[in-house]
C-alpha cells in the first residue's frame, strides 16, 4: 500500500542566492547574536526560514510564529501537505565545475541533512564565520519532498557572545569547545544516584561542541525511582550585599512526559547532590541542604523554589506559559539565559525575554560561597517507556571572583556505578589509579581529600556508628556523623534513603615531600567498613594553590567514557488511535488482556495511527511534536519513518500466526518526519473471533518503533526490549 505523489518535486535554483539580514543590533548579555537572517523562497510554497547565528552553531526558525506555537500542518484535502522539513547545508567553496545542479559547491562539497517536524531547528557543528549554504524543504508523510524551497548563504557560526561571556564570567565559564568525551575535570565534578540506570548514565561533550546531561531510571530497579545526575562546578560562586550576579548558560529545556526535570541549585553547603528528590515540592516534605534557592524547567514550564531552614522546598514563582512568550522550549535546540540574583531578588531572562522576576524571601540567601548544582532528575522515566533522556547545554557560567586553586580529581570509574554495600562491618574495597607525581611544583602546600556519597540500595534503613571507618594505604579514617543543616534537624533516614544521596568529605592531609596524605603514585585501594550504608561516587580531590599544580592525568585517559554511540537506541513511538468507531485512550493500560480493550468491529472498518507525532483530533490538521518523542529525548535528533504495517493475529497465536493486513512506504524521497493516517481493514476476510491489532514501524536508522500506550514501560523487564516490543489491541471480529 503505497501512495504516489503527483506533487511538483522542488528544483534545485541556478545562481546566486544571499540570505537577507536584518539591521545588525547592538547585543549585550546572554541573547543570542543579533543579526537575523532570512532566506530567500524559491516560490509562492516555501517555508519562510529565519537563521541565528551563534558559537558554532546555527538556529532555524521555520514558519514559526512567536507567541503562536501550536501552529499545525495542514496536510490538505488529499492528505499530501507538509508534516515537516528537510534542511540540508554544505560550506559554501569554491567550485571546480559549474553546473546548473550544484551551483555554489564543487562536486566533493560534503552535505549533511536532517528532517524535523519542529518549527525551531539547530545545524551543527559549524565552522565560525566559514560561508555555508542552508536549503529548506517541505516533507510530507510520505516522505516526498513538496512545494518550494528556501535557499541561501550565510557566514557560518558566530563566535561574538561566547567571546564577550568568556571575559564577563569571571567566576566560572565553560564553552565545552573540546573534543568529543568527558568535559573538562578541572572544571566539573560529576555525580550519580543510585537510582539510575547505570548503564544509561553520562556527561559528555560530542562531536558539534556541546555537552550533554544523560539520566533515566530503569524498569528493573527495586530500589528507588527518582534518579539524578548531577555536575557540581569546581568553583563556588559569592554573594555580595547589593551585588547583582549573573548566572548564564544555553539550555534546550526538558519538555518529556513531565517525568524529566532540569533543576539549578544555589546552596551553602558544600555537597555533590541534594536529597531534594520530592517532584515539585510543598510544606512537610523536607530535603538536604537547606537553605538555598533552586531553579528547574519542565516542559513549558519555568519556576524557581527555595529551600527555606527547614529544607523544604516552596514555590517562589511559576510561569507555566513558555510557549505563549515567545520562547516555547524544543529539544535538542538551545535557548540562551541569563538568572540575574541578588541576595533578596531574581530575574530569569530566556532569549532576551523576562520569563521569571520574583523577590526572594528574606532568610533564603545570604552573604557567602554557594555550591552550583546542574541536575537532570528523572522521576520513574520507565513508566513511559523511556529509558533516558538527554538535555543539551552550552556555554554555563557565572562572574564574581575567581578560585584560587585547582582541582586534580581521580575516579573509580566514568560509565557504570561503582557502588559498594557494606553490612555489619563486612569490609568492600574499590580502587583508584592516580598515575601521577602528586607533588606541588612550588613550595605551596596541597592538600587531598576523599570524597563520596552515602545512599540506601534497598529499602531498608541506614545505620551510623561511631565505628564506621575508611581505610587508605594503612590509615583509618572515621566516617563523619551525616549531619543536617536544616532547623530542626532531618532524621539520619530523611537524609539517607534509597532516592536520597548525602555526600561525605575526608581530609587526608597534605601532598607531596613530607606529606601527610596516606596516597601513592599509581593504584590506591579504599576500604570500607559500615554498620550499614553503600557508597558510591567515590574520588579523591587534590587541592593545589593555583601556579603549584604538577602534570595531570584526567579520568578520560583511564577510564572509558560513554558517549551517543555507546546508548541504546530508541524507537520512534507508534500508535492506533482509533479502530472502527471505537477511540483508544493513550493511557489505557490496555495490556494484553480481551477483557481490558475488545473493540467490536465487522465489515471494512478505519485503522487510524499515529507514528512519532502528535495530531488535534482533526486529522487533517497535524500539530508538530511539540511532546518529545522516544527519539528526540534520547538521542535529539527525528531520524525519520521508512515504513509502517499493521498486522493482526489469533489472541493468544505466535508470531507465525501473524497477518500484515496494510503497509505503506513512508520514504519516497527521505524518510518522513511523522507520520497520521489511516488504514482499511477488510474484517471479512478473517473468521469471526478474537484478534489481536498490532502495528509496527521502523526508522531510517532500522529501529523498530516503541508502542505509544500509557504503561507500556511497566510491562517490561529491561528498557533493551523496547524497541519492537508487540503490544496488541483487541477486537471481536462478528460478521
């Protein structure tokens, strides 16, 4: 079942074409560079197209309306309008031939292409101020290439805010311009709960120069469902009395299912993750550390909380409308914002826009140091059948002084979990190579420190004695009290539990000649003994006065570092919306069981389905995916559908019993963005009974999709059996 086009294919245009650009604007802050361009329409049906540029990196607005987000494809009355676009771009060099098919490039010019069903778009990497020609097509959902084309040319990447961030944010700044792996551990400290799933856990950079945040919990954890992954900077940021500080960072927002969560945390402590694991918070559910202030993004959603002495966590402000200011979140496309604090208010500006501006209650902050915290929390991301997501972000920092040392920071591991369990004093070992001469280049005096986290694996309940100890290169060291900074104070429990993480510092002396630390150049063994408790995250930090640090060996030249290629990747999801005249609830817990759904049908009936998009409920109106799909929240990028088939069998028949009752080819020309429609199913060629409906699709990359019913991820044993996973819908057949 494959539909032919009679569409006019877009043709390639002969000569020159520029982009236009706006009227150049002064820029200052966290906006983006400030000189627009639009590209020129081949036609009367092309998509209207406005680039920004910034640091390697290019922003494409594609028929998007500011304030109007929800702006659908009209797929028209034979069904063949756009349901997205296909944007190609190449450098724009000098060409050996002239040719009326490629007139800008020569023949070896490399290409790179992509499809979205998204209004805002990014192409990456760009070389900055390199020409490059950028070319926009409609895509229908048959994968065929409609209408017109925007073309043009433009000066590749701007580097002209990171450069003037760089010299602003004098307290801390990262651009991640780096290659790909771990980001720069001079830099960063990173930290898991052990509620993730430690098979789908990072923090990377790749290869287009920015980094990724990766978190998820997985379908076979016992112990806990709300996992985080969390990267502390290695600077602490001051707040001075009447000193407005800024905080600035590039963010593509987390807009999943309400199941995945951005938060910032500013708080006094020292800490590498807080027990704040409560989703929203509110009045008697109390976290570690307090007080503090915390910002998070969520869908469409910007708030910021405090953490008042108590440790709750309370609603400062909300603005639940991103999208309705012009600044609707979309993933895998960074937004840029600048937080603007004082010690008794705050302003959260996204691209230029005010989206949060509060006071901030007396008692929440103070004069002093504050720990940074960048978190993705995942609250039971399984249970829709999602095994991880991803934020993209760039270009973090904030100004005020600069540190006055630098961290040398030694790891178990980078991928995985180093988790070990201790039970009435059993002792558990874990080993730390440190291949370096540890010793000051200056007179100056280091100092190290062993550093790890403390956290329930089951749920039962930890114990603290005054026994607990650590053991390293002979010395025993005791394993401080956990302590709580909220008034009253929190239980050992509230601070130590299968979702919530305390984090526990040892001072092991100086380095060096003379020095009093128990460490050796090359492997060091740390033993733990505990009445009860599992630590993980375990790493030794040596602190030298800056101008004093000897060679160092980062954990990205010892461990192995998990990045895109190393995840799962996730099918497109797939779903029947409606069979006969009996609509399907998305959230049905359909399972397999007649008794839960059994559609009554006869006759020639519509199959209605829905493949890696979201429609209003006129079909011939289809909204763009607004709602991240599998894809997009693991990987960030919409590989595109080649086909998709519906099939149906006996209840209760094997996979040989199977019928594929209609298919259609979804890659005409290149693989479709998203795909609605609907199938005829002819019920009278099969006996009368009980049937079950299944449908199935595969993308251009050759996953199999994901079904897209509500409590999917609850049937599963392991996030590895997603992709493809039969989830059938039944129905009586009675002719």
């Amino acid at each position: 079942m494959k539909h032919v086009s009679t569409c006019a294919r877009a043709t390639f245009v002969a000569g020159t074409v520029l982009i236009a650009a706006t009227t150049a604007q002064s820029h200052a802050g966290n906006e983006p560079t400030a000189t627009p361009f639009t590209l020129e329409q081949s036609g009367d049906f092309a998509p209207s197209v406005t680039l920004l540029r910034d640091d390697r990196v290019a922003t494409l607005e594609l028929d998007y309306e500011v304030g109007n987000p929800w702006t659908p494809f009209d797929l028209g009355p034979d069904g063949l309008g756009p349901v997205g676009y296909r944007v190609t771009w190449w450098p724009l060099e000098r060409r050996t031939k002239f040719t009326s098919a490629q007139p800008w490039g020569s023949l070896a010019t490399p290409r790179k292409s992509k499809v979205t069903a998204l209004r805002r778009t990014q192409i990456q990497p760009l070389e900055n101020d390199r020409p490059y020609v950028v070319q926009v097509e409609y895509v229908n959902r048959f994968g065929e290439i409609v209408g017109d084309h925007a073309i043009g040319t433009f000066p590749g990447g701007s580097s002209e805010r990171v450069d003037q961030l760089r010299t602003e944010m004098t307290g801390f700044f990262d651009d991640f311009n780096r290659p790909e792996g771990l980001p720069d551990e001079l830099k960063w400290n990173t930290t898991f709960s052990q509620t993730n799933d430690p098979e789908m856990q990072a923090f990377f950079v790749n290869k287009q120069f920015h980094t990724h945040t990766v978190a998820g919990t997985p379908r076979e954890q016992l112990f806990g469902d709300r996992g985080q992954t969390t990267h502390r900077t290695r600077n602490r940021m001051t707040l001075e009395d009447g000193v407005t500080r800024r905080i600035v960072f590039d963010i593509d927002g987390v807009n999943f299912a309400n199941r995945a969560i951005w938060y910032l945390d500013l708080v006094q402590d020292e800490t590498e993750i807080t027990s704040h694991v409560n989703v929203g918070g509110g009045t008697g559910v109390s976290g570690h550390p307090s007080p503090g202030l915390r910002f998070s993004l969520a869908g469409q959603k910007a708030e910021v909380y405090r953490f008042n002495d108590a440790g709750e966590q309370l609603l400062i402000e909300s603005n639940p409308g991103l999208e309705w200011d012009g600044v609707q979140t979309f993933p895998n496309v960074r937004r840029s914002v600048e937080i603007q604090l004082t010690l008794d208010h705050v302003t959260m500006i996204m691209d230029g826009v005010t989206i949060l501006d509060a006071p901030v209650p007396a008692g929440t902050l103070s004069i002093g140091e504050y720990t940074v915290l960048w978190t993705a929390f995942g609250y039971n991301t399984m249970k829709v059948a999602m095994p991880y997501f991803l934020i993209h972000w760039d270009n973090f920092g904030f100004d005020g002084p600069a540190s006055s040392s630098t961290v040398h920071n030694y790891r178990t591991q980078v991928a995985g979990t180093d988790l070990v369990r201790c039970d009435a004093f059993q002792p558990e070992t874990v080993t730390i190579d440190m291949p370096d001469d540890l010793s000051p280049t200056t007179s100056a005096d280091a100092t190290a420190r062993l550093v790890f986290v403390r956290q329930m694996n089951n749920w039962d309940f930890a114990q603290w004695t005054p026994q607990d100890s650590v053991t390293i290169g002979g010395v025993s060291y005791p394993i401080p009290q956990p302590v709580s900074s909220s008034v009253p104070p929190l239980g050992l429990n509230q601070l130590i539990n299968s979702n919530a993480a305390y984090s526990s510092y040892i001072d092991l002396g100086t380095v060096g000649a003379g020095g009093t630390a128990p460490l050796v150049q090359g492997l060091n063994d740390i033993t733990f003994s505990a009445s009860r408790c599992a630590f993980h995250n375990i790493h030794i930090e040596v602190r030298y006065p800056n101008g004093s640090e000897p060679t160092y060996t980062p954990p990205q030249l010892i461990h192995d570092v998990p990045v895109h290629s190393d995840f799962m990747k996730v099918g497109l999801p797939a779903r029947i919306k409606r069979i006969g005249d009996v609509n399907v609830d998305n959230n049905p817990w359909f399972s397999n069981f007649p008794e839960n759904f059994n559609a009554p049908v006869s006759g020639v009936i519509d199959v209605d389905v829905l493949v890696n998009g979201h429609d209003s409920h006129n079909t011939i109106w289809m909204l763009r995916s607004d709602y991240v799909s599998s894809t997009l929240a693991s990987a960030g990028e919409n590989p595109g559908i080649r086909w998709i088939e519906l099939s149906i069998r006996p209840d209760g028949g094997d996979e040989n019993s199977a019928t594929i009752i209609a298919s259609i080819d979804t890659q005409a020309e290149v693989a479709a963005p998203q795909f609605s429609g609907t199938f005829l199913f002819d019920t009278s060629q099969f006996p009368n009974g009980v049937y079950e409906l299944s449908i199935l699709a595969e993308d251009a990359r050759g996953i199999l999709s994901l079904p897209d019913f509500g409590g999917v991820g609850e049937q599963l044993s392991h996030s590895s059996q997603l992709n493809g996973f039969y989830y059938p819908l039944h129905i009586t057949i009675s002719n």
